[in-house]
C-alpha cells in the first residue's frame, strides 16, 4: 500500500526534476558547441588545419649546392669537396637547444664559444637545421650513435665540405672557405645560402664566391612524430657551382716555394703575352684546411703571433722599396721625355749632389764606374745615372710615368685586399704629411727608396709589359670557368703604355737587361741554354748615415737589405716574366737572382719534358702524417717552453718575496 507523498517528498522531487532538466540542457548546449566546432573545423577552418597537420608530418629541406671545384691550368684539383659526416640540431623539434647543446659538447667536443655561436645561428635559423658540428670522427659518431635516443631532433647526415690537397702551397692564392659568421649573415641572401654554412672568406674562394656557389635546391619529405624521414614527396635539384681553372702552374708553384723555404718573400710569375698568373707564392705560408670547420684559438694565436707572419700575403699586399728594379721603366721614362737617347752618357765619380748643396747621393760602387750610357746604367745599376736622370725629371714627371707600369694602383687582379703601395708625388706627401716636397727626396725615389713603396705583384706586372714591348696587362688568375653562371675571361692585353719613344726601344732595353746577366749584377745567372733578361735589385732596409757604410755584420738580420731580382725570359720570345723578393736577404745578385733562374729553368726547359706532379694519394697521406707529427713535437717544445718559462718567472717572485721578507726582518731588528 503506497503512502501518500509529504510536502517534503514532493519538493525533493520538484528539485530533483529541476536538476535533470538543468544538466539536460548543459549537455544539450555542450553538445550543440561540440557539433558546431566540430562543423567549424570540418568546414570553414578545413584548408588552415590541413595545412598545419602537413607541417607537422611534412618537412621542407633545403639542398645545399656542391660548391664549384678549382683545378690548376693542367687540371690538378686544387680545392676538392670531400664527403664528412656533420652533426645537424632541427630547432623545431628540439625543446631546449642550450641544454641539448650543453649534453652535446663532450661528444663533439664544443667549446663555451662553439655553443654560443651556434645558439646564435638557431635564433636565425627559421627552423632551417642547423650545423652542430662539421667533419664529425667516426669516434664521436659512435658515441652519439649509443645516446642518439636521448637527442630528439639531433642527426647526423653525410655533406660535402672543403678540403685543400697541397696544405699551404696554394693558401695565399686560393685563400679558404670557412663558416658563415654574424657580419656575413646580416648581407647574405638568405635563400641562396639556404642549407650551406661555408663561404668564401679570402682569396679566390672570395673574389670569385658568387660564381663557386650554385644555387640551392629542396626536398620535401614525410617524417614520422620523432622527426626521422620516411619518404621523399618532391625535390628540385641544386645547381652546382662553375668549376673554375686558374692559370697557376702547380709544378712552378712547387719549384718557387722550394726555392724560398725557410726564407721570408714573396714571388709572382705572369705569362707577358697575356697576363696570366703563373706562380703565385707568400712564404712562409699555413694550412688553410684547419679554417673550414673553426680553427681552434690556441692554433690561429700561434699562427697570428708567429713573427714571421705566416698570415701576411706579401706578393700581395707587402709593399717594400723596390730598389734597383725600377730602372728599367725609368729609363724608358728618360727616353719618353727626351731627356735621354741610347748614346748619352753621365760621368759618375760615385756620388751625386744637388746644385748648391754639399751633401752626397752615393753609389753602391764606390769610386763610380766612370762614363755610363743608359746600357751600361742598367747592366751594372748605376745609381749615379738615375739619380742625375730624376733630378732632371722631377718628381711629377717621374709619378706619371712610373703610374703607367701600374705603380702607385692596383694591377686589378682577381684577389680581393690589394695594396696598391705608394708611387709618391707632391700632391701625395701634401695630402699624407702635409708638407712640401724637397729635391733631395725624388733623389731617393729615383732608386727605388724614399717613399717609393711597390708589392711584388707591381714588379712582376711593370716586367711583364717591358717584356711584350709595351702592352697593358692586368694581371689574372681565372683561365676558365665551366658552369650555369657567365664570367668574363680576360685572354689578351688590354691596351698601350703611350710612350714617345722609338718602338725598337723596348727591345733594345730587352738587351740592356740581357746584358745584366750576361756580364753585369746578375751574371752569376747566365746560361747558354736560353736568354735571359733580368735586374738585381737591393732596396735598403735601415737607413746609413752620410759618410758611414753598409756593414751586414753589425745589423740585426731583419736590418738586412731585401734583395730582389725581376726578369723574363726566353729573351727573343718572352713566356714567362716574373719577380723575386728576399726579405732581409742581403743582396739580389746573390740570393734573389738564383731563386729567378730555377723557376726560369722549368718553364723554359723542365716543364715540357719533365714536369712537376703532385704526389699520389699514399704519398700525400704520408707526408700530411709527418707534418702532423712535426708540429705535435713544435707544440711540445713549446709548451716545455712555456712550463719552464712560468716556472723561472714562479721562482724569481718566490726569490723576491724571500729577500723582501728578509730586509723587513732585519730593517725591524735594527730598529
């Protein structure tokens, strides 16, 4: 039998009811908002969804070029692309790079500052992988390898990178490839470079970085949610770089730094029919491969505080008196103006003086050589006689002769960073010193002193157009260029020396220089075989005081005199002109002239026949072995050094505070 409800049952019921009804309409509401989200996603947002799960699953990868390779004029590799396993970070798929970078560093050995640069380079990056660690060893491969699940986001890929086969034969010329830093990334397109962490940083891998490049291509692949690839959906190809080929020699190139080692200078050879550069060499040289994937700081300090600059490209950008070289163009110079013919002669007692003034320009020869014609001025270098000819030029006269062999500028070769030395006028010691010029001065740049300063390329390029009689050369190293991007390839001269003289002048200088060799400065040179026309050279490096001489023995070696030698040769069919500079060497009849002779030798006669290769494979991981070991043992004396020179400086403060402690003691006893 049912009860009757109470007033409390019904009310409870009432709530109850009102409660179902409620939740009723949440979940109705709830349900509606769910169907309309849902309609909203399925409908309106459809395309920008999709879009966003593609990115998540698909992944656009830039396709680095294959930079162009370098080859010699025979066509040996100079600057290969090697295949190196790189260490690679996706920012998008890491969550802390720092902290993955940090784990990271003993496995490939990054420094604070390699973790700092990196970092850098990932706030740039747009999510673009970014380059961890280049040439990765297969230790450290191997290691990653065992924790490769704790670095999500971290790979490792096969990539091509620089490599240079002759160490430091080529460096001061090809210069090196190194990774893109800060300055370079704020005026870089960054599409072009999209993929790549190298570019050109000197040299030719600089001057000519545009055409080496290429242009990048893509790959569009699928990846899985812990980012590993798993199928191609499109790619479009890179475009690889020209390959380029310099007129070099490498076989020349080897003779010219033989004959400099161990010796501080510089020599450049050019081909006078058309300006190709044919040697090129700065000694003492480095390894430019070191600098491709970050060369450490204790060896770029050594390579930076070496005392004989191993850095310093002096064919290029040493500017030094050119001495006695000079005097064949300013002889022509004396014939331009009319101040001078072939049958002119000077007395020369030894000594020069400007009218009025009581002080002497001497003579290398002391005592004079008696009557001189500009034959015999150049054959035997006969100060006197220049020093008469630029008291009658004058100095602007002088400057704008000399500005047409190219002193005073730059040659315009395809290296960036020329200096262009200094080619002195009035004008030019106003804007420097601002100061008049004083006769006394164009005395001394009549030799090739004084203010005068020139680099060996400017030697090398005035010799080379004496030698083709006149023709305007700029001096070049690209001989051709394979590949989608156009470069224009200089192949002959590209004008005339305008000169008021005889045309048969320049060969009659032809013999005047011959004549050096044959019985003047240069005839420890001579040879039957071919003719050679040349000019010793000895620019004075530490001034001597009037009426002292020239004592070697009493100067320190870096006071040495720079010796030099300038030439070209076959004299009836120049093929080869060239410029020699001994820093310190003493004398150029001696040390630079020999030096002119043996690259003289193998163009001449040696080349053809028998020439320089470079040494196979084998050989050369044999010798890149011994110079590892040699400079293992440098760093070892020298950090012997180090630890015994610390060491004596510990002991002489312990040896202080000793005797210091010692006189307190007994300066308190006293008193």
């Amino acid at each position: 039998m049912n009860k009757p409800l109470t007033p409390d049952t019904e009310l409870v019921n009432r709530i109850f009811m009102q409660r179902i009804i409620i939740f009723g309409l949440i979940i109705v509401v709830g349900l509606s908002g769910l169907l309309l989200r849902y309609g909203y996603l399925q409908v309106y947002a459809h395309e920008q969804y999709l879009t966003n799960a593609d990115n998540n699953r698909i992944k656009l990868i830039s396709a680095p070029p294959s930079r162009g390779y370098i080859y010699d004029r025979n066509g040996i590799i100079l600057a290969d692309n090697q295949p190196v396993f790189t260490a690679m970070l996706s920012p998008d798929e890491v969550t802390n790079p720092e902290r993955t970078l940090t784990l990271l560093a003993p496995i490939f050995e990054l420094t604070a500052s390699d973790i700092t640069d990196i970092l850098a380079r990932i706030s740039r990056s747009k999510n673009d992988p970014v380059t961890i660690k280049i040439d990765v060893t297969e230790k450290q491969l191997a290691q990653f390898s065992e924790r490769k699940p704790f670095f999500h986001g971290v790979n490792i890929q096969s990539k091509l990178t620089r490599s240079y086969p002759y160490d430091d034969l080529f460096a001061h010329v090809i210069g090196y490839v190194g990774r893109i830093n800060d300055k370079e990334t704020k005026t870089i397109d960054k599409d072009r470079y999209a993929g790549t962490d190298l570019i050109g940083k000197i040299g030719i891998e600089d001057f000519y970085e545009d055409i080496l490049l290429g242009q990048p291509g893509y790959q569009s692949v699928e990846t899985d949610a812990h980012g590993n690839i798993l199928r191609q959906l499109e790619s479009k190809a890179p475009t690889a770089g020209n390959d380029i080929t310099l007129s070099l020699d490498y076989g020349l190139q080897t003779i010219a730094q033989q004959q400099l080692d161990g010796r501080r200078g510089a020599i450049v050879a050019i081909d006078p029919k058309n300006g190709d550069v044919l040697a090129f060499v700065s000694n003492p040289s480095y390894d430019p491969n070191p600098f491709i994937s970050g060369i450490s700081f204790k060896d770029y300090g050594e390579l930076r505080d070496d005392l004989d600059q191993p850095m310093y490209n002096r064919a290029l950008q040493g500017m030094y008196p050119p001495g006695s070289t000079i005097k064949p163009f300013e002889g022509l110079g004396g014939l331009h103006y009319g101040l001078r013919n072939w049958d002119t002669t000077i007395y020369d007692p030894g000594y020069f003086s400007l009218p009025g003034d009581s002080h002497r320009f001497r003579d290398w020869k002391r005592g004079g050589h008696g009557t001189v014609n500009l034959n015999k001025s150049i054959a035997m270098s006969v100060d006197t006689y220049y020093y008469k000819l630029a008291y009658e030029m004058g100095i602007q006269r002088l400057h704008d002769w000399m500005v047409r062999f190219g002193f005073g500028e730059q040659t315009g070769i395809d290296l960036p960073n020329e200096k262009s030395g200094i080619m002195p006028s009035p004008q030019w010691k106003k804007d420097t010193y601002n100061k008049s010029w004083l006769p006394g001065e164009t005395i001394s740049v009549s030799i090739g002193q004084g203010y005068f300063l020139s680099t060996p390329l400017q030697i090398a390029n005035a010799t080379a157009m004496t030698a083709n009689q006149g023709y305007h050369i700029t001096p070049h190293l690209l001989k051709s260029s394979v590949g989608s991007a156009e470069v224009d390839i200089i192949t002959k001269p590209d004008g005339k020396i305008e000169y008021n003289g005889e045309p048969s002048d320049w060969l009659r200088m032809h013999s005047a220089m011959e004549n050096v060799v044959k019985g003047g400065t240069g005839r420890g040179i001579y040879t039957d075989r071919y003719r050679i026309a040349g000019k010793t050279g000895t620019a004075q490096v530490k001034s001597i005081a009037q009426g002292k001489s020239y004592n070697k023995a009493a100067l320190d070696k870096r006071h040495w005199d720079h010796a030099w030698f300038n030439g070209f040769a076959p004299v009836d069919d120049p093929q080869i002109a060239l410029a020699v500079l001994v820093e310190n060497g003493g004398g150029g009849s001696a040390v630079a002239a020999p030096i002119g002779r043996a690259l003289f030798d193998y163009w001449v006669i040696q080349r053809k026949n028998d020439p320089i290769l470079p040494p196979s494979a084998e050989q050369l991981a044999i010798i890149k072995r011994q110079k590892a070991v040699d400079k293992a043992a440098r760093d070892l004396i020298r950090d012997q050094q180090q630890a015994l020179k610390e060491q004596a400086e510990a002991e002489a403060k312990a040896a202080t505070a000793i005797t210091t402690a010692a006189t307190v003691t007994t300066a308190t006893t006293s008193g």
